[in-house]
C-alpha cells in the first residue's frame, strides 16, 4: 500500500520496499515533515545513528546472500573407494639388472579417489603383485597424486594422473628386499554404472624406479577395478 502526503505543493508516497537505504531515506523525510508540524528537528547524532544502523543492516544482509550463492555454487567433495585386479611387467628377470621378465605378476590393490572439484582431484592406490611370481621376485605398490579429468565420451569417464610414492620389491630366492621410489605416469576410464557404483574399465601406468640397485626400473601393466562412492 502506498500513501500519498502533501509536501510543497507535491505528493510523495511512501512504499513498503525490503531496501534499508531506502526505508532510511522514507524515514529521514517523514521526520522532517513530522519537524515541521511540531517544531523540533533531527540532531546530526541522531541522523548519524540512523545512517550507520541501516548500513549495519544491508552489509549483514548482503553477506548473508553471498554466502548462500557460495554454498549453492560450490560442488560438494566426492570421496569413493574401490578394488583392484592387476597384471603388471615386472621389469626384472633375476640377472641384477632391469629386463624385461618371461612372466606376468598378477595381485589386487585398492584405491581412494578424492575430488574437490571437477578439475581438482586426487588418487592414492596400493597395489601387491604377488601372484604367478618367478623365483619369488615381487613387486609392491604404494602411490598417490593429482588425477586430471579427460573430455567425456557418452558414459566414459576418461582421465590422465601423475603419482608419486614407493615401490616395494623382494629378489630372487627371497635373498633380499628393498624399497625405491616409484613414479607412475598413467590414465583409464571409468563408467558409471550407479549413482554410487562405478567400474573402472581400464587403468594403464608406466612406472619409474629411478634409485633401483643397478639402473633404472621400468614395470608397467594394467588394472580393472570397481569403486564405491561414501560420499
């Protein structure tokens, strides 16, 4: 509702408005017509009080909706957890030195992935390969490392990562074992089957050892796996 008072041979109406500015302005103005009629005007104390309430009041307000946009707009973190089923190249045939075996290891591992965002995700796996082993000759897994997503294709989820941490690796004859670094460049694509189940088509690594005994250490090899999501 609005309504009209005669000011200088002029109207001015007054509206109800969710805008302190300019309820503050309404509000100054009817004083000064109330001051008028009996005589008595606004202290420059008392215009001052009003003038810093109202401003108290937008910046509140106006904080309040730029952190409800902010939650609204920010995605929420996904955490999910899964298995693995790997074949690997160990890269070591029992001579001392780096080449390339008669044999596949085979093992499972499990992995965490941690997205932030859509563009900030991390990746941590372990992996043991302790199956069809030649001689005893071993090979462990334990890395973590930014994952970066891929252009989707249909229901593809490709992605690429680069991870970093050790290798574990037990020798010929179980005659010594030793821990090296590790750096695995790789990618694969995931599928979402549910809203909480993906499957992990393909995961490929090639990886480094840089400070093995005798060179530089090359497994490389494949993983299948299925994640769930906690959140």
């Amino acid at each position: 509702m609005s309504r009209a008072i005669p000011l200088s041979g002029r109207s001015v109406y007054f509206l109800s408005s969710p805008y302190c500015f300019r309820a503050h302005w309404a509000t100054n103005l009817k004083a000064k017509i109330n001051s008028r009629k009996t005589g008595r005007t606004l202290t420059p104390m008392k215009r001052l009080f009003s003038t810093l309430i109202c401003f108290a009041l937008y910046a509140g307000a106006t904080a309040a909706r730029a952190q409800v946009v902010h939650s609204a707009t920010m995605p929420e973190p996904k955490l999910s957890v899964g298995a693995l089923g790997s074949m690997f190249q160990p890269d070591y045939a029992g001579t001392g030195v780096p080449a390339e075996a008669p044999n596949r290891l085979y093992g499972w591992g499990t992995y965490v992935d941690y997205n932030l965002s859509h563009w900030i995700q991390l990746e941590g796996e372990a992996r043991w390969l302790r199956a069809n082993a030649r001689n005893n000759v071993r090979e462990d897994n334990y890395l973590v490392g930014p994952r970066v997503p891929l252009p989707r294709y249909w229901k593809l989820h490709p992605y690429a990562k680069a991870l970093f941490g050790w290798g574990r690796m037990n020798f010929q004859y179980d005659y010594a074992y030793g821990r090296f670094a590790d750096i695995a460049l790789g990618g694969g694509v995931d599928i979402p089957v549910t809203r909480r189940i993906t499957l992990r088509a393909v995961n490929f690594e090639y990886q480094m050892w840089p400070n093995w005994i005798n060179g530089t250490l090359k497994p490389y090899g494949g993983d299948v796996g299925i994640s769930y999501r906690i959140f």
